[in-house]
C-alpha cells in the first residue's frame, strides 16, 4: 500500500492520439458547424433578451470552442443548426444568471467541501476525470448552495479536462448510510447536466445500492436521457473491467493502490491552485492563437506555455507543497 495521499492527482501529461480525434465531420455536418460558427462570430452579435451588455464577455468568447459547438450540434442530433443555436444562448444566458463566473465561486461553496463530499481525483483508462461522489458525507440542508457546489465541481472537473478528452467518470458510493437526495434536488441538478453540460458525462459507476435507493433511482430514470442511462454501471469491477488502472483510484471500496484522505486544509488550495493555473495557461495560449470564437480546445491545451507562468507558478509551489511523486512542481508545466 502507498503513502497517504492528500491532493488530486496530476491530469496525464500526454494523449496517445497525435491528432484531434473529431475533427472530421461530413459534409452536411461541417456545414452546419460552420452556420453556428458563423452566427456566434458576427461583430454585431448580441445575446437576445438581455436588456444589457448583450455582446459576448472574453470569458464567453473562450467557452464557445469548436468542441463547445459541436456538443451542442451532436446534442440536438444534428438536427438543424437553429436548435444547437437555440440552445447555445440558453447556457449561455444561464451561465450569466447562475453566476458562474462570479457568484459560484470557491469561497461561497466551500462551507459544502469541508467533509469531502465531492473529491476530484484520479483518470480512467481514456483520461476522463474522475468525480467522486460520497452521500454519506452529506454536511448541509440547504438545497440551492449544494446545487451550486455540484456546478462548481463540474466546472472544476472541465479544468482537468485534457486534449481530446471531453467528458468525465463519475464516481458515485452509497456505502456508509448514505443519505438520499432529495427527488426535487436530484431532478434539478439532472436539468442542469442535461441543458447545460451535454456530452459531458462519460461512465456514471455505482456502489453499494440500497434497495430503497434503487427504488429512487427507479423514480428518477425518466427524467434521465436514454444515453445517459446506457452510460450507468452499478457496482462494478472497476479494475479487472479496465475502466481504471490501479494507481489513478482509490483503494478504498474501489480497490485501486491510493490510500487517499480528504483533509480539506491540504486538499482544497491545491485543486484550486491547480485549476486555477490550468484555465491561466489556457487563456494565455487562446488569446495567442486570436481569442475568438471557435478556436480548437485541442490546440489551445496541447500547445506550449508561457515560461513566465510556468516558472513563477513553480517558485510559487515549491514553497507551499511537500514533495509528493505526483504534485512535484516540476512535473506542472507538463501537466496542461
């Protein structure tokens, strides 16, 4: 058995793919990618039904990347380009409601993160995040700051997001008398993945499913999309099914080699030191590349940094952070 870990696990410094793996489109396909394109790059574009500043914001601009379209297209069936637009301005109006980029941030949710109810850690075998999810540790009654905490994490979930990789593993285990959520919680977080996240889910793995659980999740499978429920596994062999290897998992209930801990003090400044940086770096290399809309995340996250970001992050870490085999500062550049 390890050492005890403490902080998430460094995303994977490589892809094995030496190109982006959706890039090629059909004909009808491409040109329906390009209408959307074309729409939302309009130097005149405003979002409709906003009474001000209707014109895109940089961090919007930065969100609406060619594999940001393409969900959309492949989320509406590629139906027409009309319905993708349609529901691009619903986020993206949501986003700004919601207060993503400012009211869901990392002080306001973090009375919600003290127990380790939500834990990012580890990659499965196709580099997908891995989103733990522990019921049992349930600390809060207020549903709409949890609602809010559930967001932010997907959000942080993106930032360990790779090139090429698009989607995340969640990990859900009910052991430990896990409490249950509420159906009106569950359908409103389920709304929000759905309308605001498609194409984002990659494998849903379950633990320890009580019978009256069951019985819940038999209550929320309609309001659950049909791939989604295809993408669901119930108390899997997460390693002999090689969905995981052994050291990007936790040893406990899922038998991998982390012995990890949730200490809040250690593990919370170094996920959002790490994405923080992470969305830097990214910014920075976006705007070389032209800042605008539907630049290739693929580039923008494969290409080089900064040496001045990465030797003033570097000099900022040493000092903060013990030695660990996978959080050495030296290893963070390559971690983008």
């Amino acid at each position: 058995m390890s050492d005890k870990v403490y902080e998430p696990i460094l995303p994977p410094t490589f892809h094995d793919a030496d190109a982006d793996p959706r890039a090629n489109l059909l004909d009808v396909e491409q040109e329906m990618y390009q209408d959307v394109l074309q729409y939302f790059s309009k130097p005149s574009y405003s979002l409709p039904g906003v009474e001000e500043k209707g014109e895109l914001t940089e961090a919007e601009k930065f969100w609406l990347s060619r594999e940001c379209l393409l969900r959309y297209l492949r989320a509406v069936k590629w139906k027409t380009t009309k319905a993708a637009i349609q529901r691009l301005e619903a986020t993206l109006k949501w986003r700004r409601e919601y207060g993503i980029n400012d009211v869901v941030s990392a002080s306001h949710v973090e009375p919600e993160a003290v127990t380790g109810k939500q834990v990012l850690f580890g990659y499965d075998v196709s580099g997908r995040p891995g989103l733990y999810l522990f019921p049992s540790r349930q600390n809060t009654d207020g549903p709409e700051r949890q609602i809010q905490y559930t967001v932010w994490m997907l959000e942080r979930t993106i930032d360990l997001m790779g090139s090429g990789v698009e989607t995340l593993a969640l990990l859900i285990n009910y052991g430990d008398k896990a409490k249950n959520p509420s159906l009106s919680v569950a359908r409103t977080v389920l709304n929000i993945l759905q309308d605001h996240y498609p194409e984002r889910l990659g494998v849903a793995l379950i633990l320890n499913v009580p019978f009256l659980l069951n019985a819940f999740y038999k209550l929320i499978n309609p309001f659950i999309d049909p791939i989604s429920r295809e993408k669901m596994k119930f108390n899997p062999r997460v390693i002999e099914d090689n969905l995981f290897t052994r050291d990007m998992i936790m040893s406990e209930w899922w038998g991998g080699d982390r012995d990890f801990e949730y200490v809040h003090d250690k593990y919370w400044p170094a996920l959002i030191e790490l994405c923080e940086f992470r969305r830097k770096v990214w910014l920075e290399k976006w705007r070389e590349l032209g800042g605008t809309v539907g630049l290739k995340e693929w580039e923008y996250k494969s290409g080089g940094t900064s040496a001045g970001i990465v030797q003033e992050f570097r000099a900022a870490h040493v000092e903060k952070v013990p030695v660990q085999a996978d959080v050495l500062p030296s290893v963070y550049p390559l971690a983008v």
